[in-house]
C-alpha cells in the first residue's frame, strides 16, 4: 500500500565532504571546451566534458583578425561555461586563450569583452611555449617516464617539445596548426607539404626523435586514431595510449593525405565535423615522422587542459605511481576495506616467484580493484568490475594494464574463462600474461571465499609452494576451514598453477 506523503520514510544523508572542483576552458582557434574536474587525484577524474567547434582562427591566416562570426558566439558560450563550472561548485575557473586569440590584430579586444561579461573569471592569453608546457605536463600524467618528441596541434599552432625519461627539454610553437596550415596551403593539401617541411626544418633538435616515440596530442590527431581503430576492429575503443608503428602510422597519414571529402566520409570512424582539417593533420604527421625517425607513435587523450589540473596538484600525488594510484581510487570509492590490497598482496607471492618490477607493480593494482564489485548485483558483479576497470578514466593504464587488470577482477569474480565478454581483454594479452592473470584471478577468488575480505581471516591462512605442490594452510579456530567451496577453488587455482594442492591445518 503506498504511504500518504508526510509518513514516506525519508531518505538517508549522505555525510562527508565533496571533494574539490576544478573548471578549464581552452579557448582554442578550432574549438571551446570546458572540463571540470573533481577532486586531486594522480589520475584527473573530469566529470564534465563539453565542446563547442567554433571556428575562432578561420580565416585569420589572410586577415590577421579572427573570424568575426565566431566571436558572439563564442562570448555565449564562454558565459555558459562560466555559469555551469560555478552551478558544479568549481573552487577554481581559468581561461586558457591560444593562438588564434594571441596572434589577432583584434585579440586584445576579444579578450577585453571577455572580461567585461565575466570579470571574475582570469583569463590567460598562453605564449606557444607556455602552451607547450602545459601539455607536456599533461602528457607526462599520463606517460611519466616518456621519451621522445610531443606534438600538440590545435587549430592555429603546433606545439613542440622534446621529452627525456619524462623530463621537458627543448620546446617550440610553429604556425602549422590544422585551420591555419589550411588558410596558409589555399585549401590544398599538396602544397600544405613544402609549408610543414619548412617550418620543421626550423627546429634542429627534432631528429633527437630518432628510434624514439612521437607522442600526439590534439583533436585531429585522435580523430587519426579513432579512424585506426575502426578501420583495423581493435579490441579498446580508447585513444589514449594507443600505439601505431611508424610504418602503420605513416600509411594511415599518407591514404588520409591523400582523400577527398568524399573518400574521407566513406572512411571507417572519420569525424563529420573534422573532415576538412584531416588531410592537414596527415600531412604534419607524416613530416613530423620523416624529421624525427620515430619508432612509434603514440596517443594521448592527455594535453593543455591536464596540464592545467596537474599544476594543481601537490608535488606529493604528482609523484604517486599512476598505475596504482588509479587501483588506490578504484578501491576507495567501490571497494570494502581499502587495508586488504597489501595482505592479498603478500598472500599472493608464492604464486610469482620471479617477477620484473613491472609485472610486481600490476598485480599490486589487481588487488587494489579485486574487491570492487561488492557493491553490485550479484548476479552481476563480474561483468561490472571487468568494465569497470577496462574503461576506467585512469590516465596512467596502458591498453594492455587495463586488460590484465580487468581480466583478474572478472575471473576473480568466477566469470567464465572463456565468456565472450572477455575476449576483447584476452586479445591485448600475450601468453604469458594470460596466464599471470588466469593465476591471480583464481587466487583472489580462494582468498575471498577463505575470508569474506576482511583481513583478519584472511590472516589465518597462507599458500606455500612445497616441493612439487601447492599447500594452503589454515590455523585452526580462527573461523576458517576447507568446505566443499574452497575445496573447489584451491583445485581451480592448482589447475591454473600446474601442481597438485594439499590443505593443511594447524593449530593455533
């Protein structure tokens, strides 16, 4: 029966204090995107994301004015992006203006309505290296031990900056953005290349790139990257740490360089609203290639804009490993005890007697996450905690940590090995890591099923490997023994190790 209105019970108070917010615009030559994130956090968390393609720099090439056209608009949009980032309760607002409104002849004036319609938000007009970088603070975020040559194209600029084991070296800003190479080539990409050769020719210390990573930052380089994914059915449909060879990313260039508008629409994954600037993109691409002799190319969804709120981090979480850092977060805000990571941890090493730092690192991070489904449906909780991970917004996870780590929470929650849900994890990993996984997985499961998750059961239990065996020993009367379920899970993970399993028990 429903309850009149005044006796419904009432709902429970969430207590506890919201964690800070922080709002950016990038006031681009293309484009204007707010992102506010939440919260200090070595992996940035944005929980609002919008953009606004505008077209300041069209034009700007032959006037040296930006495109009057955009400027009401883009001033509604500004005011808009104002009055949400302080609706979210945004403790911080910045403006970040680039190229296109440092380089007009009406820049200044621009920037001056800004600041009448919203005189308590800073504006922020960035030189091309102070543009550079920032994005090279971002990229580090999310590849702190990069090293190679950055390129952040926008709209109006490309910016430079070479990067050594995650240090910033030498930097530098050319007008080869992708609107403004356009203007500059008339429209056409031919006559774009003697441009991008030139310009490049500029900055001796690129060949510095040789045999080493070109790191890809902006919009229309991921579009080249979302158009990769598709056109090849890779399994993650994430740009971020996505990895081209030289060569595949010099062919990718080169068919896109190449197109018209309309090959280009038929083209698997191309942008509607980016198909005139990607031959442009190709273009700068495929010389950057050629100057810099990169190995790999790689994406990061990473740039200004993190480089932004990694400023507003403190020196201490700056310093956090990414990688478990983002296995901290996960625990935190799904998981029970935020304690239990390091006893599975220590539970599970008998299981990986030798290990690389690396490989020690990752399954560190797959006990942090092992228990964040507890929350869920039970019917459920594997296919959320394997999504969960897999997709997770971290910034530090390459495409093959996400899948090892989603792999373990999913088989840690006994989702069948061979569920069709976990084939695209299965394709990013080699032999090796499959079965590291497949290991673990049915390790965590023995330690839950022993422990309920809490570290005092899980105390009164330990793995050995003994001789040609393996031996899970329990201390009698702390409230765990080897029922039928256990029984059951200990096999599973000596099918998975390759030895025959004892139970022993002892008395405490």
């Amino acid at each position: 029966m429903d309850l009149p209105s005044d006796t419904m019970p009432a709902m429970p108070m969430r207590h506890g204090e919201r964690p800070r917010r922080f709002a950016v615009v990038d006031l681009g030559s293309n484009s204007v995107r707010l992102v506010v994130f939440e919260g200090l956090s070595r992996n940035p968390l944005p929980i609002f994301n919008e953009k606004a393609v505008l077209g300041l720099g069209r034009g700007l090439q032959q006037t040296g004015r930006l495109n009057e056209a955009a400027i009401a608009p883009a001033l509604t949009v500004l005011c808009r992006y104002a009055a949400v980032a302080r609706a979210m309760g945004a403790a911080t607002i910045e403006i970040l203006a680039t190229a296109a409104s440092r380089d007009a002849s009406n820049g200044p004036d621009f920037i001056a309505a800004i600041n009448t319609r919203l005189p308590d938000v800073p504006v922020r007009i960035l030189s091309g290296l102070e543009e550079g970088a920032l994005s090279a603070d971002g990229v580090l975020l999310g590849f702190p031990g990069a090293d190679g040559v950055l390129g952040d194209m926008g709209g109006g600029s490309l910016e430079l900056v070479e990067l050594a084991h995650g240090r910033m070296g030498e930097a530098a800003s050319l007008p080869l953005g992708a609107i403004r190479l356009a203007d500059r080539a008339g429209g056409e990409p031919q006559r774009a290349r003697a441009i991008v050769e030139a310009d490049l020719a500029q900055v001796s210390w690129l060949r510095k790139g040789e045999g080493r990573d070109l790191y890809l930052v902006g919009g229309a380089w991921r579009a080249l990257a979302r158009m990769h994914i598709a056109q090849t059915n890779y399994p993650l449909s994430i740009v971020h740490h996505y990895v081209l060879k030289r060569e595949e990313a010099r062919d990718l260039a080169g068919v896109v360089a190449k197109a018209d508008r309309k090959m280009l629409e038929k083209m698997p994954g191309a942008p509607a609203k980016r198909l005139e600037d990607m031959p442009f993109a190709a273009v700068v691409l495929r010389r950057l290639l050629r100057i810099t002799g990169a190995r790999r190319v790689v994406f990061s969804a990473n740039g200004l804009r993190e480089g932004w709120y990694a400023r507003q981090l403190p020196p201490t979480i700056r310093a956090e490993h990414p990688l478990l850092a983002a296995g901290h977060d996960l625990a935190a805000r799904f998981g029970r005890d935020t304690d239990l990571a390091p006893a599975l941890l220590a539970w599970t090493d008998p299981l990986f007697e030798r290990e690389s730092p690396e490989e020690m690192a990752l399954r560190e991070a797959a006990c942090w996450i092992s228990d964040i489904g507890s929350h869920d449906h039970p019917d459920y909780r594997g296919e959320h905690a394997f999504y969960r991970v897999l997709r997770q917004p971290g910034a530090g996870l390459d495409h093959h940590q996400r899948a090892f780590m989603a792999l373990v929470a999913a088989l840690r929650y006994e989702v069948p090995p061979d569920a069709p849900m976990l084939l695209c994890a299965r394709a990013l990993l080699d032999s090796a890591a499959l079965r590291r996984a497949e290991i673990l997985g049915a390790a965590l499961r023995l330690a839950f099923t022993l422990s309920g998750g809490t570290r005092q059961l899980l105390a009164g239990t330990s793995l050995r490997r003994v001789g040609g065996e393996l031996r899970l020993s329990l201390v009698e009367g702390t409230g765990v023994f080897a029922g039928e379920s256990v029984q059951r899970r200990l096999d599973a993970l000596a099918a998975a190790v390759g030895l025959p399993a004892t139970v022993e028990v002892s008395v405490s």
